[in-house]
C-alpha cells in the first residue's frame, strides 16, 4: 500500500516536472517566436525607409536608415554621405526614381538579414536602366538598420569614385521655306549680361544700373532681381537679354557673350506660323520626364508642333570615374541626333510681301496653289515679334500685345468669318450643277431693295446696282445679292445644301495647327430669309481664309477641290470632284469678266497681259437689318490661264474706307511681283 502512495507521488512529480519543462520550452519558444516576428518587421521597415528616402531625393533622412557601424567603416560621416548623394543625383539630373524588386530574406549564419532591390530613374540622357543594388540589414542599439556602403549610391562605387555627366547637344532642325531658306535657324547672337563687381559701389552703382535700365529697356527693379540671385557672385557673368539685331553698346558694368539661339529670319510676317521656342517650365517636365531645366522647346506654331522632330536627341555619357586610378565605368550612353529640317511649301518672299502690303490693317492673306494645295504664303496681321519672345519679352511689353484690341496673337487666316460675296461662286456652281441656274438665264428685279412676300417683315435683301435684267454673269460681275437670293430659294435647302456638301464643309483639314470646321449653319437652314442670306455669303456661314481658299481651288482647277499641305514632303487626299469642268470654267469666265468690264467689282485688279479671274466680297456683321457693324473686306483671285497660285486675302473693318477694293489696293503690288 505505501509503496503504491510512493509511487503515486512520484508520477505526480515528474509530471509536475515535464509541465514545467513543456512550459518553460513553450515560453522560450514563444518568446524567440515573438522576437523573431519583431525582428523581421523592424528590418522591413528599415528597407522600406531607406528605399523610399532615396525615392524621394530625402537624403537628410537617410541618416536614420542606415547603422553608424558602416557608415564609420566606410569613412563617412552622416552629413559627408548625405552630400554625396546630393551632389550624384543632381549632377545628373535623377528623377522619377522608382523602387523595384525590393526583398528582405534572414540570413541565419551571419544573423542578419539581406536586402535586394532596385532603382529605375530619368537622368538627363533619359531613362536610366535598371540598376540592381545588394546590401544587408543588422541590429543596432536595440533596431535594424541597413549596412551602407558607396555602392548603394550606384553599383560599384567606392568612396574615391565620382560621377560624371557629359553631354553633347543636339542641333535643333530648322524651318525652311521651299527653297531651303530659313524660317527659323540656330544663330550665335550676343548676350549682354553684368558683373557685379564692375558697376562699382554707392552711388556709381546706382548710376550705372540706371543707365543699363535704359540702354536695354529693363527695370531697374528687374535687374536688382538679377543681381539678387542666391548664385551670383562678384566676379559672375549674369545674362540680361540676348540681342538679336543692333551692335553690343559698351557701358560699365555690361559685358557680353557669344551664345547660339532660335533666330527667325521673317519676324512678324510669319509668327503664327512659325511660332517660337521658350525655356520649358516644371509642367513642361511633369509632362515629358526626357526634358530637363534649361532646355528649349517649342512653345507656339509650327516650331511647337513639329518640337519632337526639331528638337532631336541630345548625346552624353554618365561615367563613374575613380581619379586616384583613372578607371572609368560607363554608366549611361547616348549617341547624339541632331533635329531633322522641316521644309515647307511656303515661299518666304511672297510671304513677306504679303505682310507688307498688309501691314497696318487687320486682316489676313491665304495664298495657295489650286492645282497641288501647297500653301505658298499664310499671313496674319497684326503680328508679334518672335525674337523678342526668345530674347525675353519684358512683361509691360507682353501686356501691350495681350491688351492690343486687335489681337496680335490670332491667326486670322486660321479664323472663321462670314465670306461674304465671294461665296457667290459657290451658290452659281451648285446652281449649274443641279440645273436651277442658266448662265444665260434672266431674272427681272426691281430696285434695290427684295423680299420673298409679305411673310418677311421688315426684312429685306438689298444690292448696290439697281440693274432690272440680271443674268448670272452680271449677278457675279456686279455682286448681286438679290439674284443670288433667288436662286437658293429656287433650289431650296435640300439641294442646296446637298451641294455645298462637295466643298467638305464641317470637315477638318490635316494641318499642323487648329481650324474650326466650315459651317453653313448653326442648327440646318431652317427658314427661307436664312436660306436667302447663306446664298449670298451671309447668314451663318462661317469659314476661315484657307477654307474659302481651298473651296475656291475648283475653279482654278477644272472643276476638282484640292488639299492644302504646308510639307512639300506630305502627302495629301486626292483633289476631289467638287463639280463638273464645264461649271469650273463657266463661273471662272464670269470672274474673268468681273476684272474686265469696267462696271466689274474687281476691275482695279487687272494686270497687263494677264487674264485675272476674281470676286470681290463684304461680309456685314451686325445683330439687325438697317443698323451699322463692321464689315470685313474679301478678295478672291487667280490667274486664269496660268492659275500656280489663288489669293485669298481679307482686311476687317473696312467701312467708309473703299470697301473691298481696300483689298485690291492692298494685294494687288503682290500679285504684280508674282509676274516680275
């Protein structure tokens, strides 16, 4: 029986024991378990943020990341390794750094763990590749830091090494007209800038700045701003404006350099066109990571949206360069490609004299060849100064051009308006093609004055010729409103609109700028006195220069429409049938006539020895019959027997000042020059 209790007691014993054991063994456990969990979440959360600080370019940071142990052995201190990124990263342009492959693994012989991962970044050659970086994550002072060594910088970098940027410039491409000329080239110009230390002191200074303010037209303000920059030092060169024409004025305290800029051979008379290029902005970057500060892009016309193709690629190297062995190591390499040439099919002297002769006036010139569509000459006036846009425009003379009533930035000929009588020939043409009008057809009509009936109103359609017998030669030889009147409503809208419909209106031409479509109408012609105007060149028809002019082409062209291009290279649609030979050249005869006869609208415009087919035009903008607007001048003209060009030019506000023979006065010297 004792022997039984003893051995009870013992079994009780050494269970107690082996509760102990397992509990003690499970308390270890547990506690290497935690511990283990603890220890692999601390050194995460050091690749983390070490990683994301260099996402970030926070440097200052990085500090906080990495173990004092390593960094002593790899003979930095904090600050030394902060600057050292700094002066890597910004030396070579490094954004829109990205982390990638990032992995933490425990390495259980050395105790630590591993860290893996890489870097993708823009440098100023562009998009750098993939840079692979190892590294390992020990404990310090009761936390997990990474172990930092020059190589995390960039692979293979030891503490003596540099990097170094290189870089090789492209060329940016010109503009050129069809004979090569350019429209906007590279030119080494003088930039005049000052140094500090030669403007004296007291009141010298204060006189000399006063004088350089005035030679160069810069605030005085604006110049201490300058000067204030937290770079400028005594002895520094600081830019004030590049001189694109005149000599350099020598004065105290100014000096000069030779750099290379956009130039623009035609200024004024080819801005909206050409455009011009300005330093880009941090939009600019946010929008494409291949520019950098300081680059040049297009900034307006042609020079923006051909800017990919003009602007080229710029060459360079970034190099690791140890100068204690003059080892190298090629870290990034670009091969140089200059910008391609962008030729046109403008003629850089016609459209000179172009602007020329509409110097002065607000308005607009289209030129075009109506048997290929090249664009020989597109004018716009009043104009801005491109190279004073590159050069650095002061902002008080920004604000003339932005308050100037006349809207020196708008491209007219890109602007739609009322054609007014020149889109008579239209309304004859799709007469002529539906078999409503008769070139010989006489239409009675009494007075000045017409309407449909009674349903009217007030509302009448008035001319300038009271002739009572008027056929269709006569109607487009002395501008008849009221004939033309009759015959849309004779055709009514579903013909004559199906029509118009062969002049492409409400499409879009493939051009390197923007232009609202043409439009007949706002909402479809939905009443007779609408049907009546749009017949004449009124109503709501709204087309810009170049779309009259191209509308125009047929009659120069035996019936077919062509497209107009501005590359010589470019390829465009196939000239379309917008009518019949026969009808071409039945309205161009009456045009003809309209030079010819005295009575004719555009007889001012005959050339000796030249057959000119043209139709004037006056399109009235105001809210109501019977009041006042403004009237925009039109003119409409080719050589009939050797039609290489059509001119379409228009001057607004030509009231009380000739009307459209304003035009004439104005065009007809360049249309003389185009037979010299």
């Amino acid at each position: 029986m004792q022997r039984q209790k003893k051995n009870s007691k013992k079994v009780i014993w050494i269970s107690l024991i082996v509760v102990v054991v397992l509990a003690i063994i499970g308390g270890v456990t547990y506690y290497f378990m935690n511990s283990n969990a603890k220890n692999e979440k601390m050194a995460n959360a050091a690749a983390e943020n070490f990683t994301t600080n260099i996402k970030k370019e926070n440097f200052t940071k990085l500090s906080d990341d990495v173990t004092k142990k390593s960094l002593k052995s790899s003979g930095f201190t904090a600050d030394e390794m902060e600057t050292k990124y700094k002066t890597v990263y910004t030396g070579i342009d490094a954004r829109d750094i990205k982390v990638a492959d990032l992995k933490v693994t425990y390495d259980d012989a050395k105790k630590n763990y591993k860290l893996a991962y890489s870097l993708e970044m823009t440098t100023t050659l562009g998009k750098l590749a993939k840079q692979k970086y190892n590294a390992t994550i020990s404990s310090e002072d009761d936390d997990w830091k990474v172990d930092w060594q020059p190589n995390l910088i960039f692979p293979g970098m030891v503490k003596s090494d540099k990097v170094r940027l290189t870089t090789d410039e492209a060329k940016r491409g010109q503009i050129q007209d069809l004979n090569g000329k350019g429209l906007a080239i590279n030119k080494n110009v003088s930039e005049a800038g000052i140094v500090p230390n030669d403007l004296g002191e007291g009141e010298a200074k204060t006189k000399n700045l006063a004088a350089i303010s005035k030679a160069f037209d810069i605030p005085v303000a604006d110049l201490e701003k300058k000067l204030s920059q937290s770079w400028v030092h005594p002895d520094t060169f600081v830019p004030i404006k590049v001189l694109t024409t005149g000599s350099p004025v020598q004065m105290a305290g100014v000096s000069y350099a030779t750099i290379e800029t956009r130039y623009y051979p035609l200024s004024q008379a080819a801005a909206h066109l050409i455009g011009y290029v300005g330093e880009v902005s941090a939009e600019d970057i946010e929008k494409n990571k291949l520019l950098n500060v300081g680059d040049f892009i297009g900034k307006a016309g042609l020079e923006r949206y051909y800017d990919k193709a003009l602007r080229g690629t710029n060459g360079g190297r970034i190099l690791i360069v140890n100068d204690e062995t003059k080892e190298e190591t090629v870290l990034q390499q670009n091969e140089k490609k200059d910008g391609e040439n962008i030729k046109l099919t403008i003629d850089s002297k016609i459209q000179q004299d172009t602007f020329n002769a509409l110097k002065g006036e607000v308005g607009s010139a289209t030129i075009i060849n109506p048997t290929n569509g090249n664009l020989v000459a597109l004018v716009s006036s009043p104009s801005y100064d491109t190279n004073q846009m590159v050069a650095g425009i002061s902002s008080a003379d920004y604000k003339k051009y932005t308050d100037d009533k006349n809207l020196p930035f708008l491209a007219r000929y890109a602007t739609r308006y009322a054609p007014g009588s020149t889109f008579k020939t239209i309304t004859a043409a799709v007469g002529l093609e539906n078999g409503t009008t008769k070139p010989d057809k006489v239409r009675e009509i009494s007075g000045l004055q017409w309407q449909k009936d009674k349903s009217w109103g007030k509302y009448f359609v008035t001319r300038v010729h009271d002739i009572p017998k008027v056929n269709m030669v006569d109607a487009l030889v002395n501008s008849d409103n009221i004939y033309f009147a009759q015959e849309g409503l004779a055709m009514g809208e579903t013909k004559f609109q199906d029509g118009l419909k062969k002049f492409d209106f409400g499409e879009e031409f493939d051009l390197p700028f923007n232009m609202e479509p043409a439009q007949i109408s706002n909402d479809g012609i939905k009443s007779d006195i609408l049907l009546a105007d749009t017949a004449y060149g009124q109503g709501e028809l709204l087309m810009s220069p170049i779309q009259q002019a191209v509308a125009y082409t047929p009659f120069a062209n035996n019936g077919k429409m062509v497209y107009p291009k501005l590359r010589e290279t470019e390829e465009t649609k196939a000239a379309k049938d917008s009518m019949s030979a026969a009808t071409a050249n039945t309205v161009k005869s009456a045009l003809v006539q309209a030079v010819s006869k005295p009575e004719g609208t555009a007889h001012k415009l005959q050339i000796a020895g030249h057959n000119i087919a043209a139709k004037t035009g006056t399109a009235e903008l105001k809210q109501k019959q019977g009041e006042s607007g403004l009237e925009n001048g039109f003119l409409l003209a080719f050589d009939s027997d050797k039609p290489d060009y059509l001119v379409l030019a228009m001057i607004e506000g030509v009231n009380g000042r000739g009307g459209s023979g304003l035009v004439i006065e104005k065009m007809k010297p360049v249309m003389e020059s185009f037979y010299k």
